[in-house]
DNA sequence: GTGAAAGCGCTAACAA
DNA sequence: TTGTTAGCGCTTTCAC
C-alpha cells in the first residue's frame, strides 16, 4: 500500500537504517542527506509505520484511560484534559468506559495495559488491592482519587468542605443536609470531612445516605427528603446529584436560595448552567487530568521512582444558590 | 519481560504456529493440544502481543473516533455509545478530540487513520470535501451527518422538526424563533427545514443567525434577544443552547412555558436536567453511534461495496416546556 | 555519518 | 492436524 524505509531508502540511495535515524535521531544525520530523504518521503508521501515502530522499540505509544462513565460531565472534563495533554506529548490515547463492576474494570484495564505504555484511572471504582495489583503490573496513575503508593493527582477537599460549611454557617444555616453517595472511592472520606467541619462550625449534620448513586434521578430524590429533614441547606456530592435536588426542589415549589440554600461539589459546567447558578466547591478537574498525564508519563520514564502525589486546592466559589437561612 | 508465544510453544511441545492458531483459530487445532496450549499459556499468564500481530496482520484491531467536543453532551454520549459498541465488536478505540478547526482536524484525521483499521467521525465541522478525501484514503463512516456517497448513520430531522412547529402552531404560537448555529454542517440543511415547517403550519420565523457556536453562554445571549423579537416560541438548535436561553429566560424573571415556550434538539439529559424540563425533537444518540460502528465495520470488510446511510428517526417528545400562547 | 545484519513477536502460506 | 519458513516494517547494535 502506503511506502515503506526501504522504498523510501533506494529512492534517495540510503540505506534503511538513514531513513529510520532522519525520523527519529534526525540530529544525527548530515543535514543535506537529511533533506534528501525528507524530500523523497515526501514525494512518496511516506510516513514512519508505527506498529512496526512499537513492535521494535517494545513500546506503543499510546496510553489508556478508563473512566466508569463518560457521559457524566465531570469525566467527559477529565477525558477532555487528558486528552488534550497526552496530545501535547504527542500520545495517542486508548479510552475505555469502564461502568461500575470491579471485575469487569480490572479486567479492561488488564487488557488495556497490553496495548499501551501505561495507564490512567479516572475515579475507579475498584478496592485498594485491584488498583495495587495493576500499579505493581505496569505504569498507573490516579486521577481524583487518594491512594497512598500510588501515582495519583486528586483535590485537596478539606479545604474546599470547610469553606463551604462555614459558609453555610455564616448565614445562619443551623442544620444541613448532605446527600452523599455510595460506592465511590472517596465517599468514606467525604463523611468525616463533613463531620470534622460541621462540628468546627456547630452546625448540625444530616446525613442522607440512601443507596445514592450519583445521578440525576437519584438527586431529584433525595430532594423529597430535605423538606421533612429540618435542614436549611444541602451540599450535594457532586454536579449530577446537586442538579437533580435543584430539580427536585424547583418540582416542589420551594425556592433556591429563598427555602434551601445548596452546595455541589466538582464544579462542571453544570453547575453554572442552571438556574439559579450553583455555589460550588471548584475541583479543578483540568489540572487533574493534565497532572494525572504527567505522572504516568514520568513513570513510565522511571519505572522504578518513588511514588508522587499532586494534591490540587480546592476552594469555594459562591454563586446565586446560597443565601441567608430563612427565619425559623 | 513477559511470555511470547516460542515459550509458550517450547514449554507444550508444540511450534509456534500450533499456539498461535490456538489463540486466533482455535477450532483448527486438536481439542487435545489446544488445552495443553492453553494449560501452558495460563501458567506462563501468556497473552498475545497485540502490537506484534497487528504487525504480521497487516491491521491494528483499534477504531478512532473524532469528535469535535467531549465535554460536550451530546458528543459525550456518542462517545459512550460507539465505546460501547466497539467493544462488543472487540475493537479498541482511539479518541481524539479535534476542536473546531478543520485543518488541525484534518491533519488528527491523517494521523489516526494510519494507527487504526477505520475511522469515526462525529459531527464533523469539516468541509464535504476533506471528508471525501479522508474517505477515499480508509474506511471512514460519519455519524450525524449526510454527506452523499459516504457511510453515514444519521437522524433524520425533518419529521420531528415538523411536530416541533406543529406543536407549537396548535399552542397558538405564530412567531418563533429559531436560535441556530454557525459552521456546524447540519445548519444549513436545518434552516430549510425550518422554513419549510413554518410555512406549512403559518407560523412567522424569525432567525437568530448571530456568529452563535453551539454554547451555553450563546444560548444566554441569545435569550436577551428573544424578548425583542415578538416572538412567543424559541427552538433552539441543540440542548447546550437551549439550556442557556432557558438560563438567559430565568434570570431575566420571564417564566417558562407561561411568557415563552422552549423547544430543544437532540434531548441528551441535559434536557430532562433542568426545571422546567425541556420538550424536545429527540434524536437517537444511542443508535447513531451503533450504526456508525456497525457501518464503519462493514466497511472494513469490504472496501468497495456501496456507500450506505442509516436514518434515525426523530421524533416530538413533549415535557413542560411548552404551554399555550400568552394572550397578547 | 552511514550501512549491514539481526531481531521485535506474531501470522500465513505451504509442506508434510 | 501440525511444523517449517519467510516475512510484516522498523530499530539498533556494531562495524566501517
């Protein structure tokens, strides 16, 4: 089909291992036999075939990013990143939705590692040990998830949490609700934090924990539960959620911030596009993924390197959904 | 590092070819010695090298995908889908984001197509005749989107924009307006539509034009507008702007469908995610991405055989958004 | 600075 | 049914 180093080499009377060197040790050829193979490249439209290229070098090239669904917003942010990034260093990348089986994950990322330098996971849902065993198989890091000996770029939410907590304190909210979710990684976490910064701040702490996971309809439920709770407030684990009890709570005619102030968590651009826009704990999801690049690029570079963690600042950004609690 | 098939071989007896038949053509091999193979392979934890058999195939087993913009919703769940169909088919997928520039995704095309089997393109902001050329040089399939003479898996709008006029013509609106987008390949085709919808069910159309890319804050801006315009009815081109108008309607106090009713299309979840939720002319995301799969496989297979288009039917799906005309 | 030669790990005729 | 053999297209010592 397409011309191989060796057309390209008889073209310009060189050998192959020219033609190898002028596309990837271009400094060490002469300049002007440089120009010549480049130009006979050109004119057979060449272009360096990479399977033959990663066969050789035993490397690919690519990395692999798993997310548990892409079509939430903070993911589809985290996927943006990472791949804007892995482009810069000029890495293809393989991606793959994961859903929220263990197994079934462990099992993608397995297959995935095979094909690529390395591996990026994005808020696995998978226990401790999983991620172990597939850090000790081959180059792996974090994103937005804690996990000590590990590779990992994640927000710093203490910060963040209790901003928004004192907020909430600072407008006379006495009682919060906060609607947390199960499964995820950084759930138990989450629960202390909030407690830690409620019991700072003396605000009383509801906790709904139902069998949350973080959507929607899961949100707009959760939303029918705060009227009966006592609470003023809601922080939301994250956009999906905190948009499902705006919904929720606009169906039942209550007023944000008028009846219940309310808080998400992530920052997506969700959480400016409703109305009323959401005060948030900003994550910052770009940096995240961009950081979460440079780690496993540096990792697959030096194997055998001390861990690192990058831990990003969070920080609370007040928008229209919180207000002063409303006399009792 | 890790096991190749001469070990594997060495280790049952066999010859090399006899493992790699095990693992590519099992069913040509005795019942006997393929368990012995396997047997063998397992205690090794043998697979085979993916980049080694692309090379001595002549194919990668990997699809690329194109899409303009992940964060974007719509894209976000095309991108869910076609992940989800290709791994059924037991592809990978190479994503790449190619923004809106139409040489820079040109020249992503180029480059991905040389480490894929096929290629993907959603939504792309590309002239017909980049995309003429990208198909003439691999199997390419397009996915909402008509282009003549190339695979493509597509919804067909115009049904379901006619119940959007009729819908709102039966409300007793007689002005709408219509918030479209710039550049993007199905602007054109939907303005024609549009007129053709409302002439037939006497509805006047006024067209917001504005250098509108498909976001959020356009839609916000969009919404200024639509107060001035006499017009009692927005449709808006996708759910990104739809939101924003709904966002730009609120905050200026007009109610929803009470001062103006709101049409939408495409109907990802944002448009069931906000209050009120939005009545849209669905489009079946979810099958797009399949067919385009589905069309880009058969390509594969068979390079010649005729182009083939896919039409996905769209259809009115009523919500809250929509209500009588106000008197006026 | 350049060339010759030996692979990288797997596949696919072709023979046996 | 299985083995032998010759690549797939590129990289990388090692000489010159």
């Amino acid at each position: 089909m397409s011309a191989t180093m060796a057309d390209v080499a008889r073209e310009a009377g060189v050998s192959a291992s020219t033609v190898s060197r002028t596309f990837s040790l271009p400094e060490t050829v002469r300049a002007d036999t440089r120009e010549r193979v480049l130009a006979v490249a050109r004119r057979l439209d060449f272009s360096p075939n990479r399977t033959a290229s990663s066969l050789a070098r035993g490397r690919t090239g690519a990395l692999g990013l798993l997310v548990p669904d892409i079509a939430n917003p903070y993911f589809g942010e985290i996927v943006k990143s990472v791949q804007r990034r892995a482009r810069t260093a000029d890495r293809a990348l393989f991606l793959t939705e994961t859903g929220d089986a263990h197994d079934e994950a462990y099992g993608l990322a397995k297959a995935m590692a095979r094909q690529t330098d390395g591996l990026l996971l994005a808020g696995p849902r998978m226990p401790e040990d999983m991620l172990r065993s597939l850090a000790a198989a081959g180059p792996v890091a974090l994103i937005g998830l804690h996990v000590p000996q590990t590779d990992c770029a994640y927000a710093e939410l203490p910060v963040g949490m209790r901003q928004a907590v004192r907020h909430l304190a600072a407008l006379g909210h006495r009682r919060i609700v906060y609607v947390n979710g199960t499964r995820t990684a950084r759930t138990a976490g989450f629960r202390r934090l909030m407690r830690a910064a409620c019991d700072e701040f003396r605000v009383e702490l509801v906790e709904h924990l139902g069998p949350f996971d973080l959507t929607y309809d899961n949100g707009r439920a959760a939303a029918d539960l705060v009227p009966t709770s006592g609470a003023t407030a809601v922080i939301a684990h994250n956009d999906m959620v905190a948009h499902g009890v705006a919904g929720g709570l606009a169906r039942q005619g209550r007023s944000v911030p008028g009846d219940f102030s309310l808080i998400t968590v992530d920052d997506t651009y969700l959480a400016r596009a409703i109305h009323p826009a959401l005060t948030a704990v900003h994550v910052p999801i770009d940096a995240m993924g961009a950081h979460g690049v440079d780690l496993l690029l540096a990792r697959i570079a030096d194997p055998q390197g001390p861990p690192r963690l990058v831990a990003l600042p969070t920080a609370l950004t007040v928008r229209e959904s919180t207000g002063r609690a409303p006399a009792p």
